[in-house]
C-alpha cells in the first residue's frame, strides 16, 4: 500500500505543478492588459473619453502588444539561460569545488548517479554553518548540487547521501528546470507590475483637456489586476516549491533505500537551516522556514509534515536523533 500511494502523490504533484505553471502565460497577458488601462487613467495614453471605451481600446492595444510581451519574455529567458548560475552563486556564495577538494562527497553522489545511470552533476559549497542544500540548471550540462559546509559538518554518511539524494530527485524530475523557469516567469510579471507603478507615478495626472473623467476607475482596476497577478505569481512560484518537496523527499529514500536517513536528516537541519539569498532562490532549498501569512507564501512545507509522509508512505521511523557533532567530512 505505501509504494502505490507514493507514486499517486508523485503523479499529483506533477500534474499539478504543470497546471500552476500553464498560468503564467495568462498572468502575463492579464497584466499587459493592466498596464494599458493604467496608462490611459494616468493619462500616459490617449483616451477614448470615456470608460467603456478605454476597456475596449485596451483589449485591442492587448492583442497588439501580446507578440511584444512573447519577444520580451524570450529576451529575458534566454539571458536567464545563460548566466541563472552566476547570479545564485553570487546570491548565495556558493563555489564549485573539484573531486580532489571533496572527495567523500563525490563518490556518495557519483553511486547515486550511477544507481541510475545518470552523469553526476557538478557540486558546489557554501561556507556557512547553516544546514542546507539546494541544486539548480536548466539542462544536463548545467546541473549542479550546492551544500552548506555546516551540512557536511553535521550530518553523517547516510544522512548527507539522503540529502544529495533528494537534490539529485529535483534534477530527476525536472523540478530545478521547473523552478527556474517559474522565477524568471514571477522576475517578468514583477517587472510589469512596477512598470505600470511608475507610469502611473510620473503620469499627467491633471489639467489634460482630453484626459478621461473616469480615470479613477481605470486606476482602480489597472491596481486591482496588478494586485492580483503579483500575488497570484507568488503563490504559483511558491506552491511548485511545497509540492516538489515531499516528492523530492520521496525520491531520496527510493534512490537510497533509506527512509529512517532522510528523516534524520530532516530532524538535525530544523531550526538551523538558515541561508541568505533572494526569495525566487530560497524556494529551491532543502528548507526555508518563512511561512508568511498563515502559510500563504511558504516556499515548503513544515518539516513535521515532510516527516509524517515519509513514516506513512516510504516506512520510515521517527527515531531520537543524537547531538550534532563533526561529522567525518569536515
């Protein structure tokens, strides 16, 4: 009963997270939308003199700029493409490290990689006592797995090959790829939204003969879809995130056939896996405690919840967990 019910959760996090994906296109052209009626209500752009009039001059104007949106939005992915890593190492302070640097930590993640027959991505260390891990790339040459020094330091063998791999399981299952492509996605409809803020900000906002005297309609639903579209863009990132944990976890227990490791692993980094870095990055760690407003804008789920899968679908025991010292990777 516990496989069938992983791999049914696995399927439902997919699903779902193609579904959440699928609606930035909609956000996007939503907030085009927004920003053409902002302009006309600040005056930026000609009015037709009247409300009614302003809406369907916006929905024309939409199917005007939608290709302009499609090539911006191309533009600002592929210089994502490129340059993704160097932005979060440089967010983050990760560092590539070679084999000769760290070698017990290569070969846990090479016999993973080899369990699958898989290329073993790069790896890369933070330098922070910190207990957290995180990979990222958007294609094979480009996958890499970074961990804290305080993670290497704290956990032992079987506990650090559970949370490589739980990283590799993202890499596996496309979810890095996934997570990438909705930061820059919520980066675009971010850019908009401040957009409109400033058009509407250095706007004429009076003493314009042709200025609509419905304005302050426009204004309000140019903002009420901007609002919505910011948040929306939010929660879409952020739910991708809480979803792809618990199957990440999963995958870490069905690569290592290890379930009592990996909650172990997850008991030790509670309470100490504090990371800096910008929060289109922290939904990629393996924890990022933020809950937000109750819980809205979590970027995971609670440990105890992560914990309670793993007992009830892959096996594992809850068993007491000893002090955290050195441990023999450091």
């Amino acid at each position: 009963m516990g496989p069938v019910g992983l791999y049914t959760h696995i399927q439902a996090n997919n699903l779902r997270s193609a579904l959440l994906l699928a609606g930035f296109p909609v956000l996007m052209t939503g907030l085009v939308w927004a920003l053409t009626l902002g302009l006309m209500g600040a005056g930026v752009l000609p009015s037709t003199g009247s409300v009614g009039g302003d809406l369907g001059r916006a929905g024309q104007l939409l199917v005007v700029s939608i290709p302009m949106a499609v090539v911006v939005s191309v533009v600002w992915f592929t210089i994502a493409y490129f340059v993704n890593q160097t932005i979060i190492d440089l967010a983050t302070g990760a560092r590539p490290v070679t084999r000769k640097d760290e070698p017990e930590l290569y070969n846990l993640l090479e016999n993973l990689c080899i369990s699958r027959g898989l290329p073993a991505p790069s790896l890369r260390i933070i330098e922070t006592d910190g207990l957290n891990a995180f990979a990222t790339g958007l294609n094979q040459k480009q996958y890499s797995i970074s961990v804290t020094r305080g993670l290497i330091n704290t956990l032992d063998r079987d506990e650090l090959e559970a949370v490589l791999g739980h990283e590799l399981t993202h890499i596996l299952n496309r979810d890095v790829r996934t997570m990438i492509i909705a930061a820059v996605f919520a980066g675009i409809i971010t850019l908009v939204t401040e957009v409109v803020f400033r058009g509407l900000r250095f706007g004429r906002i009076g003493g314009n003969s042709d200025r609509n005297k419905g304005a302050g309609i426009l204004l309000v639903i140019a903002f009420a879809a901007m609002a919505v579209g910011y948040v929306l863009a939010i929660v879409i990132r952020m739910s991708l995130s809480r979803s792809r944990e618990f199957v990440a976890d999963a995958g870490a227990v069905e690569l290592t056939r290890n379930p009592d490791a990996m909650i172990s692993a997850l008991r030790k980094i509670s309470g100490h896996a504090t990371l800096e870095g910008p929060d289109s990055i922290r939904g990629m760690f393996l924890e990022n405690h933020q809950e937000g407003v109750m819980g809205l804008f979590a970027t995971h789920p609670p440990i105890e919840k992560r914990i309670e899968a793993l007992v009830r679908y892959a096996g594992g025991r809850d068993l007491p967990v000893t002090p955290a010292v050195a441990g023999p990777w450091g």
